[in-house]
C-alpha cells in the first residue's frame, strides 16, 4: 500500500474485552473467527464447518439500540452471529462479545489465563446439567445461551423448553445430546443472576459514532482492496454507480462462503449493514414496506406478525445467527433457486425494488428473476427494497419447506402459496415453488387450473397433474426430480385439507411443534 492509500485508510475500531481495540493492515475478507484466534488469542471460539452450519464459532455482537427498542438490553441490541463468516471490518463501531467475557459475581478485570474465576450461571447450568462432553461445540452453545439470558432477564420472561429450542436451532453437537442442554437452559435462570454491565459498552459504542462512509483498505499482493461502509442510502447509491464492480455485502451469509470455501476474490466491497434507512420496516396506507438491509429475522418477524400460519416457515429458515446477520434483501438478490423467502414474497405478491443513483424502480418480483442466478441488476444497481401489498394478508397463506434436517438446513422444496375463495370458488390463487426449477417461480398451469374451480378434491387433483408441466425439476443431493415433483403435489394436497369449506384441518394438526409428543425435548 502506498502512502496514500495508507493515509485515506481508517482503521477497523470495535469495543473487544472491555476495550476499544484498533486494527489495521488485515485484508478486508479477514473473518472474525481468524482474527480472534491467531490474533487476539482469544481461543475459546472454535471453528468447526467455517461455512455458518454448526455454530461452534457463535458470538454475540452488541450494537446501540434505537430508542424504545422492544428487544434492547441496557441499551444495546446484542445479536448471536457465526464469526466464521463475518468478516472483520464489519464490526467497526461494534461492540464483540465471546466466551472469553463470560464472568461469574467476583466482577471486576478479567483474570489472568491461569486464574480460577467463578463461572457464568450459564456455565455453571451447563456444568450441573451435564451439558458438555467433548466440548468443541460448548462455547457456541454457552454464547446462544448466554444471548437468550440477557434478553429474557431484562424482560422479566423464562423462555419455554421450545423457545430454547428455536435460540439454539444454529448450534450442533454431536455427542451430548440436546437435553442436558436444553436442561442447562432452563436451569441457568435458577442461579444467582450475573448480569452483563452496559453502561461502559454503550459509553465506547457512543465515541465510536460517526457521520461519514467508513473507508479502509489493505494490501492484497500488488493491489489495494477496499472495504467502504457508508452510513446513508445516498452514499450507498453513489459509491455503487462509481463503483459497479464492487462487491455488495450484506449478511455475508452467502459471500462469505465464497471466500471460505471457493476462495473467490472479491476485490473492493461496499457493505450496506451501516445504512439505517435500509433497513426501515414500514407499514403504509396500502402496502408492508421492508428494506433490503432488513434483517431476515426482523423481516419475517414483520411478515409474521400479519400471517401466522407462515411461522413454521420463520422458525425453520436457517438458524438464529444467520437470520440475525443475513438480509431479506440479500436472500432475494442472490437469486438461489432454493431461496426460502422468493416463493413466498411471490405468493404475497411483493414487489422488488431497484436504485441506480437516483433512479428508483419496482416490478414484481417474478419478473425479477432471468435465469439460474441471473437477474435485472443493471450495473450500478442495488436491491433498495420490496414492497407487499396489504391487500395479500387477507388471503389464506400457508408456507412450506421440506428438508432433510428439520432445524438450520437447506430446503430440497419450498412452497408459497396464497388462496382466496368466493364462497367455495377460487377468486385467486398464487403457487409459488422453489427447489424445482431454475429460478423460483409460480406455477402458472396449475394455478390456471385452479382459477374460477370449485375448491375441490376433483380440481386439486387437476391441478395436480398440470404440475408435471409446469416444472422439470432436477436430481441432486438433496432431492430426486421424482421426490421433488411428488412432494409439491402433496404440498397441494395439504393446502386443499387445510382450507377445505368443510372439514378443515385445523393449523395444529399439521405442525411439528404440535404434534409433537409432549416429552419429545424432555
């Protein structure tokens, strides 16, 4: 780097073991898990998948809150992320909280590396309840535990059995067994409580503010890579048009998978999780406004909120840790054939969309989608956000997704669909697939096959059967063409049991959490 590269380049600054620490000179793909390990020394964050799947590598970033947050904890908005992913500059004006910061009621300093120090409630549970045998995954598991503790404890809530289920959904282990953990979970609140102090967290965080884009840079061979974080949506839409090549970066769910496990090249990246205005929820006179930057778990909490019956799908869409760092924007930008959100922000009739300076356009969003991962994107152009009709709540909504592993895995299928009925004619319908094409998209055949029917076994049957002509889908690791094909005409099937004029199957009968037995996470 020369020297004035160097000079236009900020260092990376986040609140890190009771401190505001500098860093400099990392290349701009530097993972946190990495930089914690070889350069922090801070080992007790374990890596194991490097790719988001095991949580082995959990920790908790801490952010200021918005005023009158629902969720704030003393004033910070502290989320479970995957380190393995998260690359380091992503945590200027942050605040990075692992295992390391864990202590018991002694308080003061940390101690030093041989010292004994009292344990957290959350790890004396873990302790008691026998949550821990080899151990490699146990302080991910500790950091999920410890994120649940902190936001219950400032409520005043005990979360449930499944509650604690859903928290550690992103977390894996391989020899103890969920129970005992589940049990420690449970038990942590029965210990004398250890709050986190975050008068001094929110004390840094405030000196850490700033106005202006976020620029640095390190060297990468004979080149310079930069990394910019601007701070508003009009910064964001200038440094896109001067710089189409660049890389946006969102949730780094997906990008940072490039660089762990393809080792692609980025070159210069703008990152978009500083823009506030992307990620603004908003309900208009006529339309459910969600930013591209929204966070997915904030976004279908939104969604949720006004259709229920689409919570499975929530609870089920990747872990916690991917859904508090990964954007709805992102999982629709990046155009996955087997996307959970498209199928149903299609069955809702959202609408995509599109900025290019000062342009700004919308389509809905199946017209977005060209081909495998091709897409509308001019250069220049970003995902601003997407726009869902009221109107689209109204509807019967029902969401499906089929995977091999219930919790935090990729769906083989996933299915929106949306029906209105006119009495016992369908007025509308909307089928949605992913999983079973190039792109996610609607099932016009069968949904012409439907339209202006009785809702009937005879009509479902047809539509059915127009399925086959709709979609070619494939074979591959995950699902055969033949399994894909018979499960979206069974998904059919149980949109028609549970919307049927007569006889309907009631929502509990068909879900997991339900049905299943009562002991079944005893």
């Amino acid at each position: 780097m020369n020297d004035t590269q160097a000079s236009s380049s900020q260092p990376i600054r986040f609140f890190h073991r009771g401190q505001v620490v500098e860093v400099q000179g990392v290349h701009p793909t530097r993972s946190v898990l990495d930089w914690l390990r070889e350069d922090a020394r801070c080992t007790g964050t374990k890596e194991g998948c490097n790719e988001g799947d095991c949580g082995a590598c959990t920790v908790v970033i801490g952010e200021l809150a918005e005023a009158g947050a629902a969720e704030a904890v003393g004033g910070l908005k502290l989320q479970t992320v995957n380190a393995c992913i998260q690359f380091l500059p992503t945590l200027h004006g942050k605040a990075l909280f692992t295992v390391e910061d864990l202590k018991g009621r002694c308080g003061g300093p940390a101690p030093g590396r041989h010292a004994a120090q009292p344990l957290h409630p959350v790890q004396q549970a873990m302790v008691d309840c026998h949550g821990s045998q080899c151990g490699f995954c146990t302080p991910g598991f500790v950091m999920s535990l410890w994120s649940a503790y902190e936001h219950h404890s400032e409520q005043g809530t005990r979360p449930s059995r499944q509650q604690l289920a859903d928290e550690l959904s992103g977390n894996l282990c391989r020899c103890t067994g969920y129970r005992p953990i589940l049990d420690a979970g449970q038990k942590m609140f029965d210990l004398p409580a250890v709050r986190l102090d975050t008068a001094p967290v929110v004390a840094a965080l405030q000196t850490l503010r700033r106005e202006g884009t976020f620029d640095y840079a390190a060297p990468l061979g004979q080149r310079t890579d930069r990394f910019h974080a601007p701070v508003t949506l009009d910064e964001l839409a200038a440094l896109r048009e001067a710089k189409p090549q660049a890389r946006i970066l969102a949730g780094s769910t997906d990008v940072g998978l490039w660089v762990n496990k393809m080792f692609r090249d980025l070159g210069d990246i703008i990152y978009v999780g500083d823009v506030a205005e992307m990620k603004r929820i908003e309900e208009g006179a006529d339309a459910l406004y969600i930013g591209a930057g929204a966070s997915l778990e904030d976004a279908w909490r939104a969604i949720v909120q006004r259709a229920p019956t689409l919570e499975d799908v929530w609870l089920r869409f990747a872990s916690l840790p991917i859904r508090n760092a990964g954007t709805l924007g992102g999982n629709v930008a990046n155009g996955s054939p087997i996307g959970d959100s498209p199928p149903i922000l299609m069955a809702l009739d959202a609408q995509i969309e599109l900025r290019k300076g000062a342009a700004v356009r919308r389509m809905p969003l199946p017209d977005f989608y060209l081909d495998y991962m091709k897409n509308q994107l001019q250069p220049g152009e970003f995902v601003q956000g997407l726009s869902i009709p009221r109107a689209a709540f109204a509807r019967q909504l029902r969401g499906y997704k089929i995977s091999k592993r219930f919790d935090c895995d990729i769906s083989a299928l996933c299915a929106g669909f949306a029906l209105e009925l006119d009495g016992e004619t369908v007025k509308s319908i909307r089928l949605a697939y992913g999983g079973m094409a190039a792109v996610v998209k609607r099932a016009a055949l069968a949904e012409a096959a439907l339209l202006g029917r009785p809702w009937t076994q005879a009509s479902v049957d047809a539509a059915k059967a127009a399925l086959a002509q709709d979609f070619k889908p494939l074979t591959d690791m995950r699902a055969s063409a033949d399994y894909r094909l018979l499960v979206a005409q069974n998904l059919l099937q149980r949109l028609w049991l549970e919307t049927r004029p007569q006889d309907a199957l009631p929502p509990q009968s068909t879900s997991v959490w339900s049905v299943m037995p009562h002991d079944a996470l005893a």
